[in-house]
C-alpha cells in the first residue's frame, strides 16, 4: 500500500497530519502531564515546608512532644501526649458508635429495603456528609451537649465502677470526649456507610443465591454470604472513616472543652491534635515556639492520617480484587471500589 | 404446588430459633439504619426552629458589625465572600481537575505514573482540611506574599487543594464510562485525539463531570478550618481578594462562641443559609446525574 499513497513536502503522506495539525495535540498531551506532575510537586513540596516550620519544636521537644504530657503556653513547653491520646479516644468512641450503625445502615438498604426505597433512603444518609463540620459543631454544643447532659450524669453515676468511663457525676465537663466521638460518630457514618454499601453490593448473587437456595434465612444469608466477602473492605471503609474522625477540626474544638490536660474519664473535658491548632492558633502567631509546636502537631496529623488511609486503601483494594477474582476475574466497570464512594458525594473531612 | 409427589414442603421447617434470630436480627438492622438517619432530621430541625426566625430583610442586607450590644447586624458579606471564595477556588479546581483527570483516563491509563497519580489523589481526600489551610499559611501567609497576610484568594487556593482530589476522581469515573467505541469511530473518521476529547468524550459525559465538580463545590463551601488560617475574618463587604474576608463558616464559627444569645442566633440563621446552600448544590448534582446518559 505504501506505493500508492502521495506524499507531499518533507516525504509526508497526505493521510498524515501536518506538523502544525499535530501541534494542539502533543501541547494538550504534556499539558496535561505537566498538570499531574505539577500536583504531585506541589504536595511534596507543602510537606518539606511544613516539616521546616516544625523543625523547631522537633529540635526543642524531641519525642516527648508525643509521649509526655505537658502542654502550657505560659511556660512554652509544649509536650502533647494529652492531644494525641485525646485524638485517639474521642477517634475510637467515633468508631465503635458509628461503625456498627453505618454497616447496619448499610446492609438493611443493599439487602432488606424494599428496591423501590433504596436510593431516598441512601441519599439521605449520604446527605449527612454535605453538612458542613461548623454546623454540626452548633449543634452539638447547644443541642446535643445540653440535652445528654442528664444521661451522662445517671450513666457516670451508675458506671462509676468502671475505670474511665464513670468518675462520678461531679466531674463532667459540658466539653467532653464523649460528645466529641458522638459528633465524630455521625459525621464519619455517611462514609463507612457508602464504602460498605458498595463492597456489598459487589457481593455475588450467585452466592447469596446458593445460601437462600440451600434453606437460609435472609440473617443466614447476610452472615454466611455477604459479610464473610465484604469483610476487607468494611474494614477499609471503617479506617477511612478513622481517618476522617482524626483529622475533623472544626466540629471537634467546639464541643470537647479545649484543655490541655489528659482527662481521667471520657466524660472529661480535653483536646485533640486538630483541635489545638485551631484554637491556640490566633495566639501562637507570634511566639515562634509556639507556632511551632502547632506546626508539628499537623505534621503529626498529617502522617497519620496518610498512613491510615494507605492501609485502609489496601484493605478496600483487597477486597475488591478478591471480589472480582470470585466473579471468575472480570474486573467490574470503573474497578474502583472508593472511587464509587467519591462519586457518591462522600468526600473530605474537616 | 402441593399436588406434585417430590414436593418442596418436605423441606424440613426452618426451626423456631432460626426464625426468631432472623426476626431480631432484620429488626436491628433496620433500626440501625433509622439511628443513622435520626441525626439528619434533627440537625435540620434545630436549623429551621433555631435559625427560620432570624431570616428576614435585615439579615440578608446589612453586614456584621461587631457590635456586643444593640444591632449586631446581619450576614451580607459573610454569603458574599463565601460565594467569591468558591467561586475562585471552582475556577481553578474543576478545570485543573477534569485536565488530570482527562490525561489519567486518555493518556496516563495504566502506566506506573498514572497509578502514582491515582494513588497520591486517593491519599489526598483524606488529608484533613486543617493540613491544607495549615500548607497556604506556611507558604504564602507568612511570607506575605501580594503584599497582604490573610487574603481571600489564598483562601480560595486552600479550597482548591480540597476540591481537586473529588473534582479528579469524581471526573475519572465518568470519563471511563464512556465507551471505547465512540472514541474509536472519532479517531477512525480522522479526527486528532484532541478534538475527540473536546468534541467526544467531554461532552458524552457531560452531566457526570458537572455533578462530581457541584459536589466538590458543595464540600468546599461548608470548610471552616482552612479559611481561618487563610483568610481570617473581617466586617465588610469587600469584592478584593487580596484583603482579609468575610465567609459563612467563619462567621458562625466566631458567633457560636460570643456570651451574647442574639449573636448566636444569628449563627444559627447563618447555619441555615449555608445549610440550604450547601444541599441545593447537592440535589441538583444528583439530579443532574439522574438524568445523565452514562452510568
């Protein structure tokens, strides 16, 4: 064929695109990746800079910024065991109040809900993620704070005998750890729910199928079929919503007293690593130690929640390569289990 | 069926226990769901009781002044640079966002650095916002750079970091969704790859790619914690972006914490707006993406 094709200036075929035809399409291809290449440098380079800013308090503190706990802007000493454990309680209250209700959530609309109810129904608890973090901070201190108040005086009273979780009515703050994972707990449920409703759904039918067939009930069924597959990603689902509770700032300062100190039980007031930097902040500007601290305390949130959810990705990952190994290795349109959940409005935390 | 001979009511019964856990355990599904939904109608609730009745002309027309006593005013430049805010920081996030996401899905595909990409947005989405407002300090509002410490469009340059990652992934679902076929009858009938993109692929899945950036700008207009490190706060009305500004988050952030019962009830109006705001946005992206062709 090559004979029959005229060729034109510079030995050129006449199918072949002139140089100036070619042009907009090479400049629209290293456009585009100088735009991806230009992301991925920007972020490396906020993190070297913030690591900078931090290498004060580094140098000054060491690891005790981490592991002891003495946090006092009066002295300038600056040791934030009381934030990070204050991050970690108020962060596990968050899971083990919101997981159980997300998944729940989660199997009722995939498995039990009538078909036709399914979307409303997902909507709205996809509905709680767009409210913004600020509101539910108003909420949670002239609402939900006030009106727990009596509950959380009987339930210290009664439990009093529990280490950390009753000290006696007499100690709660209207600020505390308790209210902060509460708040927590609802704003990570619209996540681990559209992770979790989108693993399940991958579940196949073939096997719930076989479980019904075999005489089990909807439960068996569910037990049997469904969560044994969507375990990993369940997992992953409930880490992202871990990493979502660490880093919610906003929320979190308005509700959970704000004291640098290491509260006895979870009705006590406290702070978290986000918390602090937002509320000590304005006064740190011109104190450099200070600004520092606050710095690592980012840095800190910063890795943190970066390793959580590079674990958690490799949960959901998992779980949906086995998926699709189980369907006989067909990869599901659009693989990607968390991209679903994006899409689903589910994103960002504050 | 009970006439045929190999019956199947000779299955043996499923026995009362077996029953009885499936009764209970339906039950506490669905009430797990009704408690995941009862934090919903509650919050809006509040909203309307607590918030409906500060909304009137006033509210919307005059500016917070400061005032402890007296008229504390109402929250004009609050929506206002709210909306200049988004509106910058959508400027350059949907269309930076759809660029990376068109070269992951045209371009990038499968290749190691596509995957690096993918991988580190993923990571993006879930650095909390505070990190990002925590970033454009460092960089830009201690330095000063424009002249100015706190600005709006540094500000807006937060948001963007935010909204990138969804605005991407987002974007990278529905471009995948379109099918192979259209692109390859467009590049048989001899047109260059980069009006296949514009002229094809784009506009296939239009809807899509304007529900996933209404979403993103949804989430960014609801952020408190990056702004207060970038933009900080102020009274006026202003339209210059390099001048500290007045946003809805920040505004009620500031009013939940003043002693003064009627500045918090302005918050509470405040919520409302932005909470009507923020779900408008959200109904109509999932409107548009109802009515979308792909998916």
């Amino acid at each position: 064929m090559e004979a029959s094709a005229t060729t034109v200036r510079g030995d050129r075929s006449v199918l072949e695109r002139s140089p100036l035809g070619r042009l907009p399409d090479r400049l629209l291809k290293w456009g585009l990746t100088a735009l991806a290449v230009l992301i991925l440098l920007l972020i490396a380079y906020f993190f070297i800079r913030l690591i900078g800013e931090s290498t004060t308090s580094i140098n000054t503190f060491g690891l005790s910024f981490l592991f002891r706990n003495d946090w006092d802007a009066s002295r300038n000493i600056y040791h934030g065991a009381a934030l990070v454990i204050g991050t970690l309680v108020t962060s596990g209250i968050a899971l083990m109040i919101g997981v159980p209700v997300a998944v729940a959530a989660a199997l009722f609309l995939t498995e039990l809900c009538p078909r036709r109810a399914r979307p409303a129904l997902g909507m709205l608890v996809d509905l709680l993620a767009a409210v913004p973090s600020v509101v539910y901070g108003l909420w949670g201190v002239f609402v939900l704070g006030p009106k727990l108040e009596p509950v959380e005086r009987w339930f210290a009273n009664t439990f009093s005998f529990i280490p950390w979780i009753g000290g006696g009515a007499s100690a709660i703050t209207p600020g505390n750890y308790f209210i902060a994972g509460l708040i927590l707990a609802i704003m990570i449920l619209p996540i681990v729910s559209a992770i979790s409703r989108e693993v399940i759904a991958t579940v196949p039918s073939e096997n719930k199928e076989a479980a019904l067939a075999l005489g089990a009930t909807r439960w068996e069924m569910i037990r049997m079929a469904v969560l044994p597959y969507a375990r990993p990603g369940i997992t992953g689902g409930a880490m992202l919503g871990l990493g979502r509770a660490i880093g919610e700032t906003i929320a979190v300062v308005l509700v959970i007293g704000d004291a640098p100190t290491l509260g006895h039980h979870i009705f006590s007031q406290g702070y978290t690593l986000a918390s602090v930097i937002a509320n000590e902040f304005g006064e740190a500007a011109n104190v450099k130690i200070h600004a520092s601290a606050l710095f690592e305390a980012g840095l800190v949130l910063f890795i943190l929640t970066l390793i959580i959810n590079v674990i958690a990705r490799w949960f959901v990952n998992r779980g949906a390569r086995s998926m699709r190994a189980a369907r006989g290795g067909s990869a599901a349109p659009g693989g990607d289990v968390m991209v679903a959940a994006q899409a689903a409005g589910v994103g960002g935390a504050e | 069926m009970s006439s045929g001979g190999m019956s199947l009511s000779r299955l043996p019964e499923i026995s009362a226990r077996r029953r009885r856990t499936d009764k209970v355990m339906r039950a506490s599904l669905l009430v797990g769901t009704v408690i995941a939904l009862i934090p919903l109608v509650l919050i809006i609730y509040y909203l309307i009781y607590k918030g409906l009745g500060t909304w009137n002309k006033n509210f919307f027309t005059t500016d917070p002044n400061g005032n402890f006593f007296g008229n504390h005013g109402g929250i004009r430049s609050a929506i206002v640079g709210t909306l200049e805010i988004v509106c910058l920081a959508t400027l350059i996030a949907v269309p930076a966002g759809i660029g990376v996401a068109v070269w992951l899905t045209e371009y990038g595909k499968q290749s190691w650095f596509a995957s690096l990409v993918r991988y580190f947005v993923d990571v993006m989405t879930g650095v909390p916002s505070i990190v990002f407002g925590l970033f454009i300090y460092i960089v830009l509002v201690i330095s000063h750079t424009g002249g100015s410490g706190f600005a709006a469009w540094k500000g807006a340059l937060a948001v963007t970091l935010l909204m990138l990652p969804i605005v991407i992934r987002s974007a990278e679902v529905v471009l995948l969704l379109v099918p192979n076929n259209l692109r390859e009858a467009a590049l048989a009938l001899g047109a260059p790859r980069w009006r296949v993109i514009t002229r094809v692929v784009l506009p296939t899945s239009l809807s899509g790619l304007i529900t996933g950036s209404l979403l993103a700008v949804a989430r960014g207009m609801g952020e408190t914690a990056p702004l207060l490190f970038t933009v900080s706060t102020a009274f006026v009305l202003t339209g210059n972006l390099n001048t500290q500004m007045n946003t809805l988050p920040v505004q009620i952030y500031n009013d939940i914490k003043s002693p003064e019962p009627s500045i918090v009830a302005r918050a509470w109006g405040a919520a409302l707006t932005l909470v009507a705001l923020v779900l408008i946005l959200n109904v109509i992206a999932r409107l548009i993406a109802r009515r979308s062709r792909l998916g």
